[in-house]
C-alpha cells in the first residue's frame, strides 16, 4: 500500500518540483473553470453577468487564498519553503553589500587557509606511498643509526622470519660520460628484491635479478621515467642500448613508470637504479652505509617484526661484539613524514585556530545585523510567520553565506597550495603531486558546514527569541541591549582574544627559536665561499696514484684565477656533504670495549683547506705541500676532539689511530686544533672532527666496508673543491669547469654551490614554519581587533543616548572614553588570560619546532600580553573617540 | 469529475442539505490526491475550459470502504443514546 501511494505521490512532487509555473497554470485553470461553472449557475438564476462574476468571486472567498490552500495541501511545503527563504537570503545578502563583502571576505580567508594547510597535511601525511600495498612496507634499522653494514643486512634477511622480502639500498652517484659534458647522476644500487617488493611493474622491459646483482653480471641499470624521456626522448628502443657510466658500458633493462619514485626518503632525488654487489662485503661489518627496507608476512605486525629485529640483533651483537646495537623496524610511511609530522599538525593547529576567530566575527556580523532587522522580523511574525521559519530563514541564510564563502575559499586555498609549494623547503617530504583531490573537496564542504553552525547558530536563536510586540511600536530603538545578548559579544571577542593570543605566543616562540638557530657560530665564514664536488670515477684520473695529483693541478689553477684568494679541497663539505664518522683510538690509553670506542667525523683536506673557509686554528698548523709530498702520518683535530681525548692540556704531538692498535696501529700525530664549527646539522651539537692530509696512497679500490687499510681513506676518488673569491663566488663557476676540463676532460664538475647557500639551505625549514606561524598569528590579531573594534563601535552608537545623559548631568568627556575604552579593555584582559591558560597548555606540542627557547618562555609571553594590550588600547580607542565627540543634545532627542 | 460537477452532486445527493463549501472543496480534492486516494486527468470540461477530472483509485475505494464502516459505526452508536434518552424521557 505504501508503494502505491509513493507511486502516485512521486511524480506528483517531481512535477511540482520542476515543472513549477505549469502546475500554477494548472490551478488557476481549475478555479477558473470553477469559476465560470459558477457565474453559469447564477446567470441561471436570474443576476447579471456582473453581479453573478462578483458574486461567484464571493462565494469562493478569494481565489488567491485557495490557491495558497491547495498549495499548502500539495504538501511540497517544506522544499518549497526552502527554495523561498534561499531567493531572500541571496536578495538580502546583496542588498547590504558591504556587510556581505566583509562577511564573505573573512570565511574565505579562513576557510581557504585551513584547507591550504590541509591539502599540505593530506598530502604529505595522509596519503598513502606511491607502492602496492604501501603499510605493510618497514624499515629495518638500529634505533640510534640509519644505516646498516653488508654482513648484517645478510644475516638479516637470512635469520628473520617476519618478512616476504628483505632488500637493501646504497647510494649511487655514476657519472655518465657519453655527450657533450660529463654529468654525475643521482642513483642507487639496489639488491633484486627492493623492486619487486615494492609491487610496481616497469613500463618498458623488466626489472634486474638475483644473478645480477654479483660482480661481472651487474652492469645493467634500470631508469625512471624522467631520464627516459631526457637522454632517449622517450624511444622505446632505449631497452637494450647501453648507457656509459662510471667508465663502463651498463645495459638499460628497464624504465619504471611516470612518477615512480625510490627512496621515498633519504635519496629521494634517485633516478636511475642498478644492482647492489656485495661480492666483497659479505663478512664486512663495520661499513654502514646500506639502508634496509623489507615488507611483512601477511598477518605479521609491525611490533612483531619489531620484536624480532631486537633478538636478531642482540644475537649478532652477542656474536660479533661491537657491531650491532639495538635493532628496530619502523614503518615506512614513519622514516618519510616522521620528521615533519608535528610540524605540519602544529599549522593545521594554528589555521584552525584562524579559522575559528574568523567564524567568530562572521557570527558577530549576523548578530549586529539580527539586532537592525529586529523590526523586519517581528513585522513578519506579526503576518504570520511562524517562529520555525524564521529561525530557518536565518539558518538559510548562514548556509548560504557559509556556502558561498567556502566556494571562495577553495580558489583561495589553490592559490594557496601553489604558494606554500613554491615557499616550502625542499626536504618537506612528497611536495610533488600535492593537488585538491576528493579527500580535500569533501573537507572544504565539511568545514563549511561546520562555519554555518558555529556563526549561524548565534543568529538564529535570536531570530527565535525575537520581541514580536516591541519593535513595532512607535518610537523604540529595538529591543534593549540586555545582558544577556552583551554577554554573548563579549564572550565572542574575548574567545577571539585568547585564540589570538594562543597564536602569537606560538608565533613569538618559533620567532625566538629562529633568532637562536641564527645566533650560533657556524665557525667558518660563509661569504664568498664557492664550492663544488668533482668526482673522478670513470675517468683516466681515477687510478689511485693519479688522483691526489689531479687535485692538486685543480687546485693550483683554480688559485691562480682572477678574484680568487685561496682554494683548497675537503672529501665532505661540512652541512652540505656527506658525513663519515670513524671511531679512533688514543695512543697510551687503555683498551675500551669493542662498540663503545669513540668516533668523531672524519675529513680530508688539503692545504689551504682552514684559511680557505675561515676556520681558525686555535693552535699548531695547517698541513704543507711538503707533509703531503713526504706523505707524513700528521693529523688536525678540533676543539671538541681535543678537549674530549686531552682535557686540560695541548693534544699537539699526541697520536691517534683510526686502525685499532691491538692489530697494528697506523699513528697520526696531531698538529693543529681548530675552533668548533657546524658539521653535519645546523643544530646538531657539535662532535669530534679528525681532519687527514690528502695523500696518495697505493692499495686497493677504497670501496665502503672493503678490506683495505685506512690510509686508502685518505686518496678518495670524490673531493669538493672550495675557494674564496673577493666579488660573487657563483661567477666562479665557468673558470672552474674550464680549469678542471683542462686536467681532465671527462670529469664532471657537480653540485656547485655557495657555502652562503649551504648555511641559508639549513634555514629553509624552520623559515617556512616560521613564516606561516607569523602570517597566521598577524591574521589572528587582525581578525581580532576587528572584532573589538566591532563590539565597541556598536557598543557606542547603541549607548550614546545613555552616554548623552551621562554628559548632560556633568561627566567630562573624558569619562565617556574611559567607560568606553574601559569596557573593551576589560574584554580583552578577560579573554587574554584564557589565553594565556590555553598557550602554557598547548605550547608544549610546539617542541619539535623550538630551539634555545622553552615552551613557557616569559619573554615571549610578556611580549605578547603588551602588544595585544596595545592593539586592543588602539581598536578600543577609536570608537571610545567617538563617545567622546556625542552631543548630549542631540544623542537625548535622537530616536 | 470535475471539482464543480463533485460540489454540484453532493448538494444533489444530500438533498441540498449538504452546500460544498467552495472554499475547502480544492484543498480537501488536493490533500486526498497526495494520499493517493484519486487521480486526476486534464480534459476539456463542457465550458471549453481545461479542467481536472477526479475519479476513485483502488486505495481510494478501500479507504471509502473503511470510512463508510466508521461512520455507520458512528451512527449506530449515536441512534443508541439518543433512542435512550428519549426512552428515559
């Protein structure tokens, strides 16, 4: 019965529903035919066609009434209803454009912020990797260190038993000498389960296998997409050429898809990826410089695999002391965004909290706007409206607003998302593919709808509330400012007040935390420095007795070029390069138990190398050609070294070794101390740095981990030359490539930059924190003010009739701003301590972000409490102005 | 049935006891198609006019079925009392 019914009632609806002005038709023929059956009938009695008309008229009480009745009885009521109060909403919204324009401007400025900041945090933390299956996807790792050595990485995959797959990766930087200049190429060797594990198929070709990746099989490499489509133009015959690299043919087996990308953290720059040969390195245990992913057993957690990592290495620890701490496995989703994650959720945080002030002054307005139509509302009640509909009209007009400020706001936010991807530092994790998707379109709308109820509410119980008697009559002003309704302004400002306290206190301290950062002494001088990485694998130089020479030629002839004031090289530029740490032994001291030797960084340089920087010694000297010429065993220790191995007296003439003594020591005698200076991270604390002379030595490739004695260190086959110019280092960069091109035309000269921007690179991040916090925070206080500024302008211009008798009967004009200002002060202190509560609760999640700084910092929190105390003196002023200048006279007679 | 013709019948059938109150005659028409219990069609009534004609649907007559049983109900309940109370004087 019930389908029945629907099936007469349906199209019945849909009709009314859309085919509008024919169902209106329809009626009016109705009663007209009505009608006409009716003037008929009294024509028949006898009256005049007139007479009859009015009297049919009559008899049917007014055609306009029934056909509101029999609407009414179609019982579309409610849509109906809602398409009405829509059109007025719109027609009311533009027929006060400025309040409109104020309105719709604040909600999309709040709006398009949060859903800027989240399309950040969807991206770059919601988004699941770019793998099949990507949570099941681990890294296997110690819980102090990264990187893992060959032996173990073997003894990993071989005694674990939570995994379906275990592979290991290494950095990879071929130099590819085919065409016009040698290029260095950002790669990685990888075993042949690291691909496959990640469950992406290759667009062209296949993948490399086990076989491949031992010596004399392992030279084929498999590209992505992007050095397809550069150095092969997208061909699809690129499978099978062959790509000249580090000296040696590699045949191209494969190229992955678009987009494709590993590792998703550490080498994410990684383009091109060939087998990982451990030949060499199966019993090699100290050479950590392999990253270790794997993925789960179906069914096997993550704790799990965890717990197994910690008896695996407990095991191999026990069995080889000294080598294998703590073992751990992390999710990969964790090594990509862990570092950024509070970071980011802190600025969606603060968005939010923009966000909620600007709802804040948008409920204000249809407020102040709810008290000037009192009279428009009452006299609607009066004909008949019933008090379900107002308040649904008002409720549709903040959905409207609430609406239409979201569909700007999401132009905003895409504008938005363009600019944070052009401000952001480049290691913000996956910033590429950052685009609105579904995820943040269902956001948007879902904020939105969230705005309209936080400022939409406020209004429309006032609409319910509304005075149906007394704005009508004569003479009222509207319904009294009662207690009630300043206690709510007042509570919107004051709220407003602390959450933009709360925010400029975070500002405040991640400003304070920059300034710290910038306050450390880098212990060098930055300006004026041009370096560059010249890496020689591959080419004729690459022989370990032509190397140093190599250096040394570049050396000299990038000296003597016009400008240049001193050159010299280093195997890893401090910040910028790699960072090697070696533990060493101290000559005469007891032995230390194996795994807990000290380490420090080990350097090589050339002469020149301190002078070059700016790092001063603080005693002793510098190496001389003739110590690199009579390859004299001297080292350069820094302060910290020094003060940790030697405390109170002068480490010259004391030897260390980097080779343990108990199987035959290779001494190195100290000769100079430098001052401390950054080494790995800004931030980091500073460590011991060793720095060894540049000699050539004879021995074995120095492979990572191989069997070869330390001193093969000190002739590596990659060194980064540095030199200070007097004018613009960057200028420097065609001299060099054509001095270095004049010793050797196939060496690449490669990641050229400026120690200027290897210090800045280290700022990138906290920069862009800091810069949206600021902007956030200023916006906050903005928003704020105006809100103060709002109450206390309306305050005013509804009590200047009170403020005129106040005049009138003797009070200065001064005590009309006092009250005034008074009242907004009062305001502020009030919500300005619920600040202050809130951010000495909520600054403790700001930890990740700070530096130098705590998060209670009376500094910061003082300086805050005044400038808010100044801006709401100034927005409280204004207006207080404006009480003061009333003429009783006229304030006493307005209406 | 056109409306007209429905109020002109039900002052015939109840001997003009019954005046359709023209007023209420479309609403009720209107309120009684939503239940679904007619249904209507434009034709061209004998004033060259397009009217609707109302007829009975099958719900429709089991609702006049069920209307018809409570109002004799009704009826007899009503005829009791008073046959009583004349009875009691």
């Amino acid at each position: 019965m019930f389908w029945e019914r629907l099936r007469h009632i349906l199209p019945l609806r849909l009709r009314t529903l859309f085919r509008r002005s024919t169902v209106e038709r329809e009626l009016d023929d109705e009663l007209q035919d009505h009608l006409e059956h009716q003037v008929a009938q009294f024509v028949g009695r006898g009256m005049s066609p007139g007479q009859a008309r009015t009297e049919a008229l009559k008899a049917l009480g007014g055609v306009e009434r029934r056909k509101e009745e029999c609407r009414d009885a179609r019982g579309m009521n409610a849509f109906d209803h809602l398409v009405r109060d829509a059109r007025l909403a719109v027609r009311a919204l533009s027929r006060n454009p400025g309040y409109t324009t104020v309105a719709l401007v604040t909600l999309a400025l709040g709006i398009g912020a949060t859903t800027a900041i989240f399309t950040v945090v969807n991206g770059v933390l919601l988004r699941p990797l770019d793998y099949q299956d990507p949570s099941r996807l681990v890294v296997l790792k110690y819980r102090q260190s990264s990187t893992v050595a060959g032996a173990n990485f073997l003894d990993f995959r071989s005694q674990s038993r939570s995994f379906e797959a275990v592979g290991a990766a290494e950095w990879w930087t071929p130099n590819v000498s085919d065409g016009v200049r040698p290029e260095e190429l950002p790669g990685l060797h990888l075993s042949s389960d690291v691909l496959p594990m990640l469950g992406v198929a290759p667009l062209l070709g296949r993948v490399f296998t086990e076989e491949e990746t031992h010596e004399g099989r392992n030279q084929v490499v498999v590209l992505s997409y992007e050095i397809w489509q550069r150095r092969f133009g997208g061909d699809s015959s690129a499978v099978g050429a062959s790509l000249r690299m580090d000296g040696e043919p590699y045949q191209i087996i494969g190229v992955m898809p678009k987009g494709f990308r590993f590792a998703p953290f550490w080498a994410t720059g990684a383009r091109l990826w060939a087998p990982l040969v451990l030949d060499h390195r199966l019993t090699d245990r100290t050479g950590a410089s392999l990253r270790v992913f794997a993925r789960l057993k179906p069914g096997v957690t993550v704790e799990a695999a965890d717990r197994e990592m910690a008896l695996i290495t407990d095991r191999l620890g026990k069995e080889y002391p000294g080598t294998n701490p703590e073992g751990t496995a992390v999710p990969l989703m964790q090594m990509v965004v862990g570092d950024v994650r509070d970071a980011l959720l802190v600025l969606f945080a603060a968005v939010g909290f923009v966000l909620l002030i600007a709802c804040a002054n948008v409920a204000h307005l249809q407020l102040l706007r709810a008290a000037t139509r009192e009279r428009e509302f009452a006299l609607r009640g009066a004909l008949g409206a019933s008090r379900s509909r107002l308040v649904q009209q008002s409720l549709v007009e903040s959905v409207i607003l609430a609406v239409s400020g979201g569909a700007i706001g999401l132009l905003v936010a895409w504008g938005g998302v363009r600019l944070l991807t052009e401000l952001a530092p480049a290691n913000l994790p996956r910033l590429e593919g950052l685009t609105i998707d579904p995820v943040v379109l269902l956001f948007v709308g879902g904020i939105s709808l969230g705005a309209t109820l936080l400022f939409g509410l406020a209004p429309a119980v006032a609409a319910a509330r509304v005075n149906l008697h007394e704005p009508l009559k004569e003479g009222s002003r509207g319904s009294a400012d009662s207690p009630r309704k300043r206690r709510v302004r007042g509570l919107l400002v004051g709220s407003e007040f602390a959450l933009a306290l709360m925010l400029l206190v975070g500002a405040g301290l991640v400003l304070r935390s920059f300034a710290a950062r910038r306050g450390l002494d880098a212990g060098f001088q930055a300006d004026g420095v041009f370096s560059a990485v010249i890496a020689l694998r591959g080419t004729s130089h690459a022989d370990r007795d032509r190397r140093a020479g190599f250096f040394e030629q570049v050396v000299d002839g990038v000296s003597q070029l016009p400008g240049v004031t001193g050159a010299s090289a280093i195997n890893h530029l401090p910040l910028h390069g790699d960072n090697w740490q070696f533990r060493f032994f101290v000559e005469g001291r007891p032995a230390v138990e194996p795994g807990k030797e000290p380490r420090a960084y080990f350097r090589v340089t050339r002469p020149g190398y301190f002078s070059t920087m700016g790092i001063t010694m603080l005693a002793g000297r510098d190496f001389t050609r003739d110590d690199l010429a009579s390859r004299a065993h001297l080292v350069i220790v820094n302060q910290s070294l020094a003060r940790q191995q030697w405390p109170g007296e002068s480490p010259l003439g004391r030897r260390l070794s980097v080779d343990n003594p108990a199987t035959g020591a290779d001494w190195f005698t100290v000769i100079g101390v430098t001052k401390d200076g950054r080494q790995a991270g800004w931030i980091d604390d500073v460590r011991g740095e060793m720095y060894f002379p540049n000699l050539d030595a004879p021995g074995p490739d120095d492979l990572v981990g191989s069997q070869s004695s330390f001193v093969s260190f000190l002739n590596p086959v990659n060194m980064t030359l540095v030199a200070r110019t007097r004018g613009e280092s960057m200028d420097l960069l065609k001299s060099v490539q054509a001095v270095v091109a004049a010793v050797d035309r196939d060496a690449p000269v490669t990641d050229v930059i400026t120690m200027r921007q290897a210090v800045d690179e280290q700022f990138a991040e906290p920069r862009f924190y800091l810069t949206l916090l600021t902007g956030f925070a200023l916006l906050a206080v903005t928003l704020a003010a105006i809100g103060i500024y709002g109450v206390m302008s309306y305050s005013v211009a509804r009590r200047s009739q009170e403020i005129g008798i106040r005049l009138a009967l003797g009070a200065g004009t001064r005590d009309a701003f006092g009250l005034i200002v008074g009242q907004g002060m009062r305001l502020a202190a009030l919500g300005g301590l619920a600040g202050i509560i809130g951010a000495l609760i909520l600054s403790r999640y700001l930890r990740s972000l700070l530096f130098g700084v705590g998060p209670a910092d009376p500094v910061t929190f003082l300086g805050v409490v005044v400038l808010l105390a100044v801006v709401a003196l100034a927005a409280a002023a204004i207006p207080a102005r404006r009480a003061a200048r009333v003429n009783p006279l006229t304030a006493l007679r307005s209406d | 049935m056109h409306g007209w013709g429905i109020g002109v019948r039900i002052g015939q059938l109840s001997g003009e006891v019954f005046q359709v109150n023209q007023g209420s005659l479309y609403p009720a028409l209107m309120r009684m198609l939503r239940r679904g219990w007619i249904r209507a069609e434009w034709r061209v009534s004998e004033k060259r006019r397009k009217a609707r004609y109302y007829s009975l649907t099958a719900s429709g007559r089991r609702q006049l079925t069920r209307e018809t049983e409570t109002w004799e109900r009704v009826a007899q309940a009503m005829n009791g009392v008073l046959r009583t109370r004349s009875a009691e004087g």
